[in-house]
C-alpha cells in the first residue's frame, strides 16, 4: 500500500534496504535520506554496497525487501524509466553518451522531439527545437561548450561530463545521482565539474555524489553516508566529521553507529 505524500518530508527516502545476490548479501538494512537543495556523499570501500544502493535508487534492480519514499510517498520502481518519472536520474562513471552524436542529439537522447504534422508520421525529428533547448540548457548550468552541433567523442573529459551532468539535469526534476563524477578528469576539469555540482543544489536539486575523493567530498557534500559490507556504519554532517573519522569508518578502524 502506497503512503500519502506529507509535507515537509525529505526528498528521497530510502528505509531498511536489503538486496542480495544469491549468497552475496550486498546490502542489510540500509536507511537514509536526502532534502531538496542537499548534496549527499556516499562513500565506501570496493564491495560496500554503494553501487547496488545506486541501482536500486535508479530503478534498475529491485531491492529484496525495505521502501523507497519520494516525498513522503511510498513507490516502487520496476525499471529506470518508474525512477526517471519521479524526476531521478543517474549520471554513470562511464557517462552512457553516444560519442558520434552532437552534444543536442546526447542531451535529447531517448527523449527526441519530432515535428507536428505529416512529418511526424515518417520520424522526422525537429532538430531545431532540440538544438535551441540545448543550448539554453547549457546557458543555464553555465557549462561552456562552443558549439552543440559538435560530436561528444570531439569533446575534452570534464565536457563529456557535463553533458552528461546536463542531460540529467533537463530531466532530473528532483534528484540527480552522480557516480564518481570526476573519475580519470584533470584538476581543472574537475573543479568545472564540482561548480556544476554546487549549481545543481543551488536549483534545489538533491544530488546524491558517489565517490572515493575524500576531498572532493569535504569540499561539497552537506553530509556523508558511509557504507561497509553492505551496511550502514556512519552518517556524519560534515561540519562535524573529519576526514581521519570517516576513513576508520571506511575501514573498520572505528566501529560503526549501532543499528537504528
């Protein structure tokens, strides 16, 4: 039975997740939370249970039992497409771009327009729409690319990223997952990358960052999660955490939070 939407309630909820994968249990009872306009940090080791955490949010695997709330409201995603209409969309390490296509044709990937009319009927689409959206889109999250005719493959790593970064936004009317956002970028690209990443909780946007960056996470997150084993071992503001702190959580050094 679905729960009614309430007032005042976090974004996305996501309470005592369990998912397992024939004996390998990926996650056990994983509960947290993300509000409107909040950056929150997911970190943990290799194997914590981050990535299974992210599919299950993005709608592509189906958790074994525990809720996913989208404000206040109890859903149930069967696919990505279920996730995305709730205005959630994940951005990928490996990005998910068609490198031979224009920066437009990426952003409207999956979603073309096409125009009205006879034309319609044969596929034709409408390019000029696309193009002119795209370029406002990419005015708004001040995100520099010259030309959105260019092919994505043309473009340098931290573009690519922020085309991606873009796509989701244009549709992403709530939250937006970033796993491992400035993966393999130079330092320049990455610090393009984080002001996106600020910009997005400035639209009052939730993100949900997934990364190994300690600093990167200290620089932007409002508050980290820490899994290991598949558990929840810490949820820190960062205001209060320390980078020495979240590593032992990370590792075992420091015993976890007592289960809720």
């Amino acid at each position: 039975m679905l729960r009614v939407s309430r007032p005042g309630a976090a974004l996305l909820e996501v309470r005592d997740i369990s998912k397992a994968y024939g004996h390998v249990q990926a996650l056990s009872d994983v509960s947290m939370h993300i509000n409107a306009g909040e950056i929150v940090a997911l970190v943990g080791d290799n194997g914590a249970g981050k990535s299974t955490l992210v599919k299950v949010i993005a709608g592509a695997h189906r958790p074994d039992r525990g809720a996913i709330l989208v404000s206040g409201e109890e859903v149930e995603f069967r696919s990505p497409l279920d996730a995305r209409e709730r205005g959630i969309e994940t951005v990928y390490q490996d990005l998910a771009l068609a490198p031979d296509l224009s920066v437009w044709a990426n952003l409207f990937l999956g979603r073309e327009q096409y125009v009205r009319g006879p034309g319609r009927m044969v596929g034709w689409m409408n390019k000029r729409t696309m193009r002119q959206h795209a370029r406002a889109e990419l005015v708004r999250l001040q995100i520099s690319i010259p030309d959105v005719d260019l092919a994505v493959e043309d473009l340098s790593g931290g573009q690519r990223q922020a085309v991606a970064v873009a796509r989701s936004i244009a549709w992403g009317r709530r939250l937006v997952v970033m796993d491992e956002p400035t993966a393999s970028l130079g330092v320049e690209e990455q610090e393009k990358v984080a002001g996106l990443v600020r910009r997005l909780a400035e639209h009052q946007l939730a993100v949900l960052l997934i990364s190994h960056n300690l600093a990167q996470v200290f620089e932007l997150a409002h508050t980290v999660v820490v899994l290991r084993r598949g558990r929840r071992v810490g949820l820190r503001s960062i205001e209060d955490a320390t980078r020495e702190e979240i590593v032992g959580l990370i590792t075992g050094a420091i015993d976890g939070d007592p289960p809720e």
